[in-house]
C-alpha cells in the first residue's frame, strides 16, 4: 500500500485535487475542522486557488496513485515577532485508507519541510479531544499537549474541546 502513496507539497495546478479531498473532509469528518462543507462546497475556483498564492501557507497532498486520499496544511507567522512559529492544520486522511501509516507519512513530510525553515523554533497544533489516533500520532513525533479549549466548535448544538499541542523544535 505505501509504495503507491506519494505526498506532495502542492502547487495551483493541484488546486482541484485539493477542493476534491477537502470537501470528502468537511463531508466525513465535519467535527475536526472550523469550516463545514456547506460554507466551502459552493466557493468559487478563484477562492480555491487562493490557498496557493499565499506565500505563508503550504498545502500537502497524500495521492495513491493520482487519487487524493489526505491533506494538511501548515501556515507561517508573517509578523516579524512570531516568524520563529508554524501551525499545523487540517490534516485528515479518508477513512479507507486509515490505520495504513498514511498519517505517519504525511505528518514526516510535513516536519521535514517546516525543519528546513531555519527560523522555525516551535510548532502548533489543535485537535479535537475525540481523535485520539490524531492525538498519539502528534504525540509520536514529539508533539505535547499544553492546554484544553472547552466548547471551542458547536456543530450541530453539540460542542467539541480541543487540545493545544506544541513542539520546540
């Protein structure tokens, strides 16, 4: 299974693949992310691509084979006092593929580009309390937990608490 596993760091022409494995997110997994499927499914192209023109955000893209089956992004702090930081967000892998060190992949890629950022010394991350895989996979790279965010998201009159993790790098 991994040797057909390719994670990319996407570029614009990605941009479909994107929209494509972020909506099966929003639609599978709606309590781990901020934004739900209803506010992203309509958004036109042009806001889809402009994930790509920010220079302070990078997109990864978990293929097997060219079908997308995972995402992450990661975001940088453009103001001069917070340049040392990168932020973590939105990983999600589609169920089918799950339990295949697929997460474990992408989690690596990701730590390996923050890591050849010079300037990044620490490393953020918030996950709903629930995903306890996600949780000891950050865990498995070093990450800790530093606090707890009570009723941080309501979906559906329902609300979930997050946990901060970090890593100094």
């Amino acid at each position: 299974m991994k040797e057909n596993i390719i994670i990319k760091r996407a570029s614009m022409k990605d941009w479909k693949a994107f929209k494509k494995i972020r909506l099966d997110a929003l639609m599978n997994n709606p309590e781990s992310f901020g934004s739900s499927y209803e506010e992203e499914a309509n958004k036109e192209d042009k806001k889809w691509k402009e994930k790509f023109k920010d220079t302070n955000r990078t997109v990864f893209i978990a293929f097997n084979h060219k079908l997308p089956i995972g995402v992450a992004l990661v975001s940088y702090e453009p103001a001069e006092r917070f340049k040392h930081l990168a932020h973590i967000y939105s990983a999600y892998i589609k169920k089918e593929f799950r339990g295949k060190g697929i997460s474990n992949l992408l989690i690596k890629s990701i730590m390996l580009s923050i890591k050849r950022r010079k300037n990044i010394k620490k490393i953020k991350l918030n996950v709903v309390k629930q995903q306890i895989q996600a949780i000891n996979l950050y865990k498995k790279f070093g990450f800790k937990i530093i606090g707890e965010l009570k009723k941080e998201m309501m979906i559906k009159n329902r609300y979930y608490d997050e946990y901060l993790m970090e890593r100094l790098l």
